[in-house]
C-alpha cells in the first residue's frame, strides 16, 4: 500500500499532513501504539523540509510518501532544496549546544525511527519504522 502527499512550503500544511498519516494508518490497520513518534518525527522531518530546505518558499513543494510492507512502514520526505551537509549539523546534546532553541530536529527523527536516511545531499529523507509482530498478521 502506497500513498503521496504534496504540500506548498509552509507551515500551516503540517495540519495535513498529520491528517494523512492517520488516514494512511488507519486505512493500513496499523495500530496507534506508535502513532506519536511516527506523527512527530515525519512532521519534524517536513518543518525541516519547509524552513530548511525550501526557504519557506511557497512556491516549492514538499513531497510525502508512504508505503507499508508487511515488516515496515516507510516514509519519504523530498524537498526542493540544494540540500545540506549532515556532518555541519551540531550535535543538540553537546554542553555548548544545550541552549540553543533550534537544532535539535535530525536528533529526534534519528531516536524516534528505525532507520534514517538522507539522499540527495539530504534533501530526501527516508524514515522506517519497524512494525510488530502482532500487525505482521493482520496483513
């Protein structure tokens, strides 16, 4: 089961994506059990997206997909974006770092999912969570 969401590079459109995550799970069956840190980290993944990689330019695009296997639900998150250097990133749980109001958004996704990925000199992200053995049957 696959699905794609495109949403203009602003912030208000995270209501919809939040929206399309709970349609795509609930029509996947799929229980809520993890449904906030799937919820969090994509629309963390998303604001990055939108302020980072497009520059809040309402005239890009952000590009959502979805898709659910038996052992995983993945997710794709694509800005428009040139992109950025993982490694210039600062890491939010460095004493110096501990302050800062920003910066702490790839951390999250990295310790709420399975498996992060960039590509595209990080302008895809790719996000999997594990699903459980219970759900496993329910497909």
């Amino acid at each position: 089961m696959k699905r794609t969401l495109s949403i203009p590079s602003h912030l208000t459109y995270l209501y919809d994506v939040e929206n399309f995550i709970h349609a795509f799970l609930n029509e996947a069956r799929l229980p809520d059990l993890q449904l906030g840190a799937i919820i969090l980290t994509v629309c963390e993944s998303v604001s990055n997206a939108i302020s980072h990689g497009n520059g809040h330019d309402i005239n890009k695009h952000v590009q959502i997909r979805v898709e659910c296997s038996k052992s995983e639900l993945s997710f794709e998150i694509e800005d428009e974006g040139k992109g950025f250097d993982l490694g210039q990133v600062p890491d939010p749980t460095e004493i110096k770092n501990l302050k800062n109001e920003h910066g702490r958004g790839i951390f999250i996704i990295r310790n709420l999912a399975d498996d992060v990925q960039f590509a595209n000199n990080g302008a895809l992200v790719k996000i999997k969570f594990k699903l459980s053995r219970e759900h496993q049957f329910l497909l």
